[in-house]
C-alpha cells in the first residue's frame, strides 16, 4: 500500500467503525435457521392439474443443513413454522454475509498493519 501514515490510520479507524457496527448484529439473540430454509414443489397427484407436466405447486418447506460427516439432512418444516422458519432463515444468511465481511475487514486490516510496519522496518545493510 502506497498510502501515507495518516491515510493508512484514517482507513484503519474506518474499518474499526464498520468492525464494531458488524458486531452489533452478530451480536443479536435472534432466532437462527442453521442450513438452507427452501420450499420444494411437488406435484398434486390430481391427472387434470397443470403440475403433471410442470415442476409442481410450491408445498412443502425443509430446512437443510450439514451434519457431521459432510451428510446432508432435511427435516419437514410444519405448516405452522413456516413464517418463523422462513424469517430465522433470512436472519441465518444476513448472519453468514456479516461474517463473510467480517473476514474481509481482518484481512483488510492486517495488510494496512502489514504496510505500517514495513514504514517503521529497519533495513539494516
């Protein structure tokens, strides 16, 4: 990085601001959909319905989710917990794309850390 020092620490504080607004909501005791939260279509059984001959109707919602092992598990959701399922599994993906930017900050960070130290490094000959 060929910024200067006081560049180089203005853009570190910025990354602590957005580290920190990050960790608010990674924070929060909401209610978590571990796995993929997805609707499957299946078809009526009925011969005079037009999902004999497309994908189905949108019926049934599992919950995916890797197990140990590397196994993938789907269990039924009920009708009941659809609306909740649906939201804690909207919550799960907002919750992996703030880590994913999380990451992107550390990484940030080091590289800015990494570009200071070399400012302050001796180059002894």
């Amino acid at each position: 990085m060929n910024l200067s020092r006081t560049k180089l620490l203005a853009k570190l504080n910025g990354l602590h601001k957005d580290r920190r607004r990050l960790l608010r909501r990674l924070k929060k005791e909401d209610e978590l959909a571990i796995g993929t939260v997805s609707v499957v279509n299946r078809k009526c059984g009925s011969p005079n319905c037009h999902c004999v001959e497309s994908g189905g109707h949108p019926q049934t919602l599992f919950l995916f989710n890797d197990q140990d092992q590397g196994r993938r598990r789907c269990k039924l959701v009920r009708r009941a917990d659809e609306s909740w399922m649906l939201k804690a599994g909207d919550r799960y993906r907002k919750f992996r794309k703030d880590m994913k930017q999380l990451r992107a900050i550390d990484l940030e960070e080091k590289q800015i850390l990494m570009a200071l130290a070399e400012r302050r490094a001796i180059h002894y000959k």
